[in-house]
C-alpha cells in the first residue's frame, strides 16, 4: 500500500484510536503491538492468537482498525475478516501478509478488508496506512482495480442493479487499472483526492456485498420487504 | 464460502502440465493409424471397380467351338502316364523348357487332354482345371510367356481304367523359331513325397521319366474328341503394388510400430502426468517451506529490529545500524517474493505473469519518475505458461523498460499486454527521445539480446523507433513450447529436465538491467 498525505491531524492523545491485532506468532504479535503503542496516538487495546479468539474477544473493545494475518491456523484471516465485518461493520480490517500475493490479497478484500500491509512495511509507512483507513480512504492499486472491474463484469448478470458498478466509480477503477494516480485521476476527472477516496471505499463495501451469495440473499429479501 | 475458495484455489493444482504437442502428437498418429487402412480400402475398391479383373481361373469363360477343328489331333504328342496304372490314381508330370532370350513370343498356344482330369499350372502358378476326357481344350499363353527358363505341371488323377495325358504346347517367335512341348519321355513323374513341386525350377534326381501310353483307347476312336474348347487369351496378372505381400508385411509392420508406439507415449504421457504432479507437489512445498521457515522468521527479525530501533534513545548511532538492518532484510525478503513467485506452481499461469510484470513496471519506473501507463487486456486466462518462455519473456521485457528508463529520457512508458492467438502480445512504448535502429544497433546490445532471447524459445522481438518519436518494442511469444516432430523422442526429456531446472532459480533482476 503507497502511503499518501492526508488532510487528517492526529487525534489529541487524550483519545487514542484503539488497535487490535490478529496474529498467530507471539514475537510478530508482541512487536506489532509495540510499534504500534510507539506511535503517539494510536493503541494496542487486543491482541489474538487466533480467527476464534478474535470473533469472541474483538467486539467487546469495538476497534476502529484491526490488523488481521492472512495465514492463521484453523479459521483463515481472510475468513475471520469476513465475520467480523459483518459483527462491526465500522471496523476498519487491514490484511497482513508476509508474502505479496495478490490472489490471496483479492480474495481478502472481498471479504470486507480495507486494504493490506506487508509485514515488513515501515513502521511510517503502517502509520500513513492505518490514518489513511481511518479518513475513509481505501488507496487501490492498478492490479487490484483490474480485477475488480473483471469480477463486476463477470457477476454484472446475476446480481441486483443497483449492486453494480456505477458509471464514475468505473470510471475511476478503469483510469487505476491503467497505471494513473489518485491524483491525476483527480485531476482528470476534476475532483479532490478525497472524493475518489470515498468512491473506491464504495466499490470495497459494494465488491464485500458481490462476494457473499448470502450477503446478496440477505439484501435482496430485506429489498422484497421494503 | 471464502474459506471454501480458499481451499478450492488451493488444491487447483493444474493437473496437466506436459507440452501440448505431445497429445496432438498421439490424437494424429491414432488418426492415421486409423485412417490408413481405410483409404487403401477405399482406393482398392475403387481400382477394382474401375479397370475389368485380369482373367482367372474363376472368372474364364469358355467357347465351346460347334465344330471340331480339322486339325484337332494334329501335332500331338503321345498319351504318357507314369509306369503303372490303377483306378482313382494321382499322377504328377513335370516339364522344364526355356525361351530363347532377346527372343518374343507371337503364339503360344496349347492343346491338352487329360484322361480323366487334370490341374496345370505354369511356372508355380495355377492356370486351369478340366476333367472332361471326351475334349481337347485349347488354352492362348501367348502374353504369360517371357524369354527365359518356364515349367509346366500338370496334377493328372486317373477314375478309373485308362489313364494318360495328351498335349501340345507349340510356342512360335518372332523370328520364326518355334518351340514344340509335346507330351513325350522328357516330362517327368514327381513322387508324391515332393512338396510344392509345381513351383520347382529344376528336376530332381529321383524323378523318372513318363511312359508313354500305347496304345491308348481314345487315340484310335473315332469320335473323339467329342468337344473342343477355346479357352480366351490369359492375360498376365499383375498385381498392385498393395496387393502384394511385402507390402501387407511392410503395412502391418508399420501398423504394429505404430500401436507400440502409441503405447509407450500413453504410458509415457502417464508417467509424465504424475511426474509432472510430483514435480508441482514439489514446488508448492519448497514454496510453503521457504514461506514458513524464512519467511517468517525474517519478518520476525525485520519487527524485531524495528522495535529494537524505537527503544534506543533519539540520538544513538545504533539506532541508524538498526535501520540499516531492517532496510536489509526488507530486501531481502522482496528478493524472496520473487523466488517464491517463480517457485509456487499456482502462479504458472498467464494472469499471474501478467500481474507480475505490470507491477515489477510500475515500481521499477516509479523512482525513476516515467508515468506507467497499463493497457491490459481484460480477463487474462489462467492457462498454463510454460516457464522458459515465461522467464525469457520476462526478462525481455525488464530489458526493454530497463532502456526505456535509462537512455530515452522518457517521461511515459505505455506497457500494453494482449492475447494473440495461442500466444502472448507484451509492447513497450516510450515517448522518449528515440534513436535511429539502423545507425546505433551496434551500440544497443540489449536490443540484440531481446532479439535474441524471443528467438530462443520461438518468439518475435520488433523494434520500432525514430529520433525523436520514441521507441516501441513489442514482443510475441506463443504460450507453449513449439517442438519439431521429428526431434521431440530424443528431446524430450532433456528440455523439461532443463526447463525445470531453471524453474528452481529465482528470476535474477540484475539478468534484465545488463
């Protein structure tokens, strides 16, 4: 994930934002927690072994971001991803892998998560991440976009309309797979940085919809009720 | 259900993986094999139908002339039998006799009589039966005789009472030699012990001479013959080149190469599925092993360095080996992403190379402050892509962003992927300063070695470029090995030893920058 200047400040640390961890290795879990408790206004308040231990102990802090291992043993990161989302949808999930695969990476953020992080990211680079999911920005590279429009075309069929892609958010997702930035998209399309953030935050929430049928089953009889 | 896909994605080990030639290669040969046959039927029954069948013993229709010739009895020899005679009797008679060579033959033509029945045949051939004592037939040899050495055989069988064989063979050339068999002293009697004497070329030692028959009752009746029978002219038989029996043998022998053939490739694709299974099992956990063990562990370093680093106090000098250790192992591990793409068997495919490319692009032109600019074509396959072209077209196209990056002063790079065919389309398009193709190609090797390495493994490299209108380098490169038919037995083995050997070694980045 490219860290990338925000209009936001840090929070008075009177108010830390609260951190949980999902890590299955003691020394990777204990480090992050410390790097993390370094940063002046941000804090470690959970910290899992494992998907089972998250679903149970995460809600009762409420987090606003959880840093989630993909390989977990038992229930998968990806996985415990995509049950926590639906326990607190306000939660911000960011995948951490060791490895940069990006079927894995896909595969995750359409289970709910916002983004992802190597492992070995710099802790200023995990800084920037972590402000940027809290400002409600979801940065995308040009491969993920690729195949994000890929997957909306091919499911585009079977699923509700008003689930697909809309017009600029496709738009958007188009101008990323093909190598521009945020910014000269922004330029391009006249808009602030900002405001594409929160559009690629929309195709994460819509993509998290397409990829659960039971999402989808869910959504389409509370549709019927209303 | 993403567990499920996990899962799923997991076990998806591409079950096949040998070159696809290999199956075209049998689908072809059981085609053949099949057709073969068929066609030689098809073209057989075709001639048949076409040209009138050579005169057989089956097919010879006979004149039974109305009026007995006068000269019916002229001209022939004596009724000879062997030395004794008694009822329901075999008697086997045998006569050599040459035609003069350079000479030709203008009439050979028989008249014969066996008493009771007779089978004769000419040069080991069989031409003709009769069993009618009451007539003489007259058979036309003219087109089967030939200069050189002929034997007659007559297979005679006697009912009853009088026995003998009466016959005049009378063969005129064209410089009006004639040569006269008649029945006489000279024929031999064959013991019923010799096998396939009508084929023998030459008499043997306990062979006697024939008797001769006198006097014979029917040589004196007066109404005899009571028939005589014009048999039509034999013509020789010729026989087509697929009718004859080497070619049978020569078809069958091909036939059954083929089927062994096609027996050892069955078991050899078989064996090559597991191997190829085994090899992928392989990778996938040298893969998760280099993962697990490695990776994690240098994770755990790089974390531990970071902390270690917030620890130390603002201004110790420690502090800055700390973040030079961490920048290390970060290296370090991105160096291993790399191993771990090329080893893991899941990433063998044309979507992942795709992926990987853009990306290597756009963080190697990132620094360099070029804009890279995608044009991918949607829904890259997940088909296989055999490593050798996939590693040469990697480094290829490395090499030609390394120039791009380096000499065009470019501030766009344009990397455009498309599907062509069963292939691959990767083209490299700057808008740099340019250069003329004809005048610095000596100074440009790298051009060279993209020329060169798509060649390699059957693939095209075409540069394009002007002073001043950047360059374009576009390479195509099919996705599958392409193998000469004729080489591919002794081949085999020997390229995917030597393909997967490379598999093993990491894509070198430094191979591209040089």
């Amino acid at each position: 994930m490219k860290p990338h200047k925000t209009g936001i400040t840090a929070k008075p640390a009177t108010q830390k934002v609260k951190i949980a961890i999902v890590e299955d290795q003691p020394e990777v879990r204990e480090n992050w927690s410390k790097l993390i408790n370094s940063f002046p206004d941000f804090e470690c308040v959970c910290a899992c072994i494992s998907g089972e231990e998250a679903l149970r102990e995460i809600p009762k802090y409420r987090p606003s971001v959880v840093l989630m291992d993909i390989f977990l043993p038992r229930m998968s990161g990806i996985e415990c991803t995509a049950q926590l989302k639906e326990l607190l949808p306000e939660t911000q999930i960011i995948i951490l892998t060791a490895m940069n695969d990006k079927e894995l990476i896909f595969l995750a953020l359409q289970a709910g998560a916002a983004g992802y992080l190597l492992k070995r990211t710099k802790p200023a680079d995990l800084r920037s991440a972590l402000l940027d999911v809290l400002s409600g920005g979801s940065p995308m590279s040009s491969e993920i976009a690729r195949r994000v429009v890929e997957s909306f075309h091919r499911k585009a069929k079977t699923i509700d309309k008003s689930l697909n892609l809309s017009a600029r958010e496709e738009e958007i997702l188009v101008l990323l797979s093909k190598g521009y930035s945020n910014k000269a998209i922004a330029d391009q399309l006249k808009l602030s940085v900002e405001t594409i953030y929160s559009y690629l935050k929309r195709v994460y929430e819509k993509m998290r919809v397409h990829s659960r049928t039971e999402a989808v089953i869910r959504y389409l009889s509370t549709h019927g009720k209303v | 259900m993403t567990v499920h896909l996990i899962i799923r994605r997991g076990l998806a080990l591409p079950f096949f993986c040998g070159p696809w030639w290999r199956d075209h290669f049998l689908r072809t040969v059981w085609q053949v094999v099949l057709a073969l046959p068929l066609a030689f039927f098809l073209t057989d029954s075709a001639r048949a139908a076409e040209t009138p069948a050579p005169e057989s013993r089956d097919l010879i229709s006979t004149y039974r002339l109305s009026k007995i010739p006068p000269d019916a009895k002229k001209g022939l020899g004596s009724w000879i039998w062997t030395d004794k005679t008694f009822d329901h009797q075999a008697c086997r008679l045998w006569k050599d006799f040459d035609i003069p060579k350079d000479a030709k033959v203008v009439e050979a033509r028989m008249r014969i009589t066996v008493d009771d029945g007779y089978q004769m045949y000419l040069d080991g051939r069989e031409l003709s039966q009769g069993a009618n004592w009451r007539s003489i037939t007259e058979y036309d040899l003219t087109l089967l005789l030939t200069p050189g050495r002929h034997v007659l055989a007559i297979s005679a069988f006697n009912d009853y009472f009088a026995a003998g064989m009466l016959m005049d063979f009378r063969v005129v050339l064209a410089d009006g030699r004639v040569v006269d068999i008649k029945s006489d002293e000279s024929w031999k009697v064959v013991p019923e012990d010799v096998r396939n004497w009508e084929k023998l070329k030459r008499s043997q030692s306990g062979w006697h001479s024939a008797t001769i028959i006198t006097p014979h009752p029917l040589w004196t009746a007066r109404d005899w013959p009571e028939d005589y029978v014009v048999v039509p002219r034999f013509q020789p038989l010729v026989v087509p080149f697929w009718q004859t029996g080497w070619f049978h043998l020569l078809l069958s022998a091909v036939f059954i190469l083929f089927f062994l053939a096609c027996i050892v490739l069955f078991f050899q694709v078989a064996f090559h599925k597991k191997e190829q299974r085994l090899l992928n099992q392989e990778r996938a956990r040298i893969a998760r092993d280099i993962h697990d063990d490695f990776g994690t562990r240098l994770t755990r370093l790089v974390l531990e360095s970071e902390v270690a680093q917030n620890e130390l106090p603002e201004q110790a000098r420690a502090r800055h080996q700390f973040s030079r250790i961490s920048d290390g192992l970060r290296e370090a591990l991105g160096a291993m992403d790399e191993v771990l793409w090329a080893v893991n068997p899941q990433r063998d495919t044309v979507r992942d190379f795709v992926t990987y490319i853009c990306e290597y692009a756009q963080e190697y032109l990132q620094p360099a402050g070029i804009q890279c600019l995608l044009e991918v074509e949607p829904d890259m396959p997940s088909l296989d892509f055999d490593l050798p072209l996939r590693r040469s077209l990697l480094l290829a196209v490395k090499e030609a962003i390394t120039n791009a990056a380096k000499h065009s002063d470019a501030t766009k790079l344009l990397l455009k992927i498309q599907r062509q065919d069963s292939g691959l389309n990767v083209i490299v398009e700057d808008d740099g300063k340019g250069f003329d193709p004809a005048k610095s190609s000596g100074k440009r090797n790298g051009i060279g070695n993209m020329i060169q390495r798509m060649n390699e493994v059957g693939g095209r490299c075409a540069v394009a470029s002007e002073p001043g209108k950047g360059c374009r380098v576009e390479f195509s490169i099919p996705l599958t090995r392409q193998h000469s038919r004729l080489g591919w037995l002794t081949r085999r083995w020997h390229t995917r030893l030597e393909g997967e050997d490379t598999s093993a070694g990491p894509p070198n980045p430094e191979n591209g920058e040089k």
